[in-house]
C-alpha cells in the first residue's frame, strides 16, 4: 500500500517503536511497533487493546537514523511531503524528540505473531 493508504486506515499515536532493522542493499526498512489497536477505527470493548506489529517499507532511500533495539521511543506524528516520510517520535525517558525521514515507495502493514 501506498504511505498515505497506511495512514488512512491506521492512526499511529502514542504506539510505540521496538526495533528498527535497514537493509540498505535491497532497500528495506522494517519497523517493530507496539500499536495501539485502541486508538483505532471500529475497536470494540474485548478488542486487544496493543499488539505487535511490522512495518515494512520498500524502495526506501535517505535513512540516516538509528537501527537495532529502540527503547519503546512512542509516535507523536506520521506524515508525508511529497514522496519523504516524516515521523515524529518521543523518546521518554530521556526527554528526546527526534524526526525520522527517509523516501520509500510502498509500505506493508504485518501483525506478528503475540
């Protein structure tokens, strides 16, 4: 799906990211997320309210940010400016906001196994 289909459908706020892996010679970047299934569209009383989950971006270029085990670093925002995604997340406990950008094409939405 396309980023602005992803976010469309899904609303990323306060969920948070575990770990971010980047194969730079395929051009893929997987994010781990705890997300918020309580934040979302149709949840219903008895609904898991968080889960795991992998976003897995494709063609993706200009990522110059982190990767390994991130430490729950949550969401504020998701957006997109022409083909750039920008992502603005909150590391707690140490008081940090960081933007995260890159360009990818497409995007997956996989809901791991819990």
């Amino acid at each position: 799906m396309t980023i602005n289909e992803l976010l469309d459908k899904y609303h990323f706020h306060d969920s948070t990211i575990e770990e971010i892996t980047y194969d730079i010679s395929n051009g893929k970047l997987e994010f781990i997320v705890d997300f918020c299934y309580w934040l979302q569209n149709g949840y219903s009383d008895g609904d898991k309210e968080n889960g795991l989950v992998k976003l897995c971006f494709s063609s993706v270029d200009d990522y110059e940010w982190k990767t390994g085990v991130i430490d729950s670093f949550a969401i504020l925002e998701i957006d997109i400016e022409d083909s750039t995604v920008k992502m603005n997340i909150l590391d707690a406990f140490n008081n940090k906001f960081y933007e995260i950008q890159f360009t990818c094409k497409s995007v997956e939405f996989v809901e791991c196994s819990n």
